[in-house]
C-alpha cells in the first residue's frame, strides 16, 4: 500500500531526528524521485531547521492546499514552544484564499486578533482591508498572516527564541499558499523574511525575495495610524506590487 504524503513527511522527521541525534547537522540529500517531493538546497538547511528540507515538486492544487493548511494547523495545535503561549487567548493562525496572488505578512496579533484569532482585525486591520480593497481586491482574494501566532504582551516587539519556534510555520504557509508577491508589513516582518537589519525606511519600496518570491517591504499599518502622512508611500509600493502581478 502506497504511503500518504503526511505518513511521507512523519518517517522523514524521524529520520531526521535520528542523525541529530547522532550529532550530524547537515546531511548529504538527493532529490526524492518517487514521492513528489524535493530537497531544497541544503546549504541554508540545518538539522535544526527541518521544516525547510521537504517542498513539493510540483504546484498543489486548491484541495490540496486546504488540506495542507489544515494539517500544518493541526501539527501547531496547542502551541507551546515559546513563552508566547503564556500569555494568550488564541493562537492567530492566518486567513484568506488559498490560491491567493498577494500574502500580505504582519509581526504578530494586537488585542483584538487575539480576542478574535484572527489577523488583523484592530484598527491597523481595517486600514490594511482599505489597502487592499483600494488595490483592486477583497480580503478573502489575499492571504493574511505574521511572524509570530500568539500575541506579546503589551503589544512588545518578538523575540528572536519567539520569531525561531514559529518562523518554520509562516515559512510552511508560503510554500502551500505559493503566492506571486509578498508584502511585508513593518520592520520585523521584513528583517526576518529578507535576513537584513537595515531600517524599513531605507529598504520599503524595493523588491527582495523571499524562498525564490517577490517581496516587498511596506511600513506596517500600525505605524500608519501614528504617522498617516507616509500613506501616500505605502499607496506607492502597492502599485510596485500591481505592476508585478501584472507582467
């Protein structure tokens, strides 16, 4: 009997977790032919970091993407491999079309996402919804996530042991959803997506990428509220991100 891709993946982990704990860090890995999966290039995968060593070999269709979604939050579940978990309500999974073209990427829930368990939600929400339906689009056409699915306390900024246990999961969404274009919301989304330091100010408005897929920095909603002079900026990458669908 032919094994299921997840039962694939459970004897993959294993394996995986074996070597580590034989010491090894790297592993010398060939393309895996019969399964419809790949190794990505091992140089930027560690023993550590295993969620990024399996991606398809092919495009999922919508189905397929639901299910993979509802799997990687069925593997999250009660999450608690950070500090984060502590403190919150509901864990913020994502929302939004499967087959979306734009995923938009947050740092992490406000108050009200984690009332709701939703992203964006709060005030930032509804000027980042204004931002989209401006852009041509409905909410439910985009895909909405963050960095971190549990919201710090008094809205701090996440820190690094919190932004490693829950970067493999955001980074599993992009690979199911496969959007043509990321837009990065604020700092902390951006320097973690990119691996860059430089302020958001000095890097938003040109394009990077992130796993082989256009992205583009943007100043987070929040900050908007505080300084909606700088909208007209975020009007203008939007228009960067359009112009690059459209192509």
């Amino acid at each position: 009997m032919q094994k299921s891709n997840k039962a694939i993946l459970k004897d993959i982990k294993a394996v995986l977790e074996f070597y580590q704990a034989l010491g090894f860090e790297r592993l010398p890995l060939k393309t895996i032919q019969d399964t419809g999966y790949k190794i990505q290039d091992t140089k930027s995968c560690t023993m550590n970091h295993a969620s990024c060593i399996v991606h398809r070999a092919s495009p999922l269709n919508s189905g397929q993407k639901e299910t993979a979604l509802k799997e990687l939050r069925d593997e999250i579940g009660d999450c608690q491999r950070c500090k984060l978990s502590k403190g919150r309500k509901n864990l913020v999974f994502g929302e939004g079309s499967v087959d979306a073209e734009i995923m938009f990427i947050g740092e992490g829930p406000g108050e009200e996402e984690d009332i709701q368990g939703r992203p964006f939600v709060g005030k930032a929400g509804q000027l980042l919804t204004s931002l989209i339906t401006k852009m041509g689009f409905k909410r439910e056409d985009v895909y909405i996530g963050n960095i971190v699915k549990c919201r710090p306390s008094f809205n701090r900024d996440p820190e690094d042991d919190e932004i490693n246990a829950c970067l493999p999961f955001i980074e599993k969404q992009v690979e199911i959803i496969s959007p043509k274009v990321i837009v990065s919301l604020g700092r902390i989304s951006t320097q973690t997506l990119i691996g860059m330091k430089t302020p958001i100010s000095k890097i938003r408005g040109h394009f990077h990428t992130f796993n082989d897929i256009p992205l583009m920095p943007t100043f987070h909603p929040a900050y908007l509220l505080r300084n909606p002079k700088d909208k007209w900026l975020v009007w203008e990458d939007a228009q960067k991100v359009l112009e690059r669908l459209n192509k």
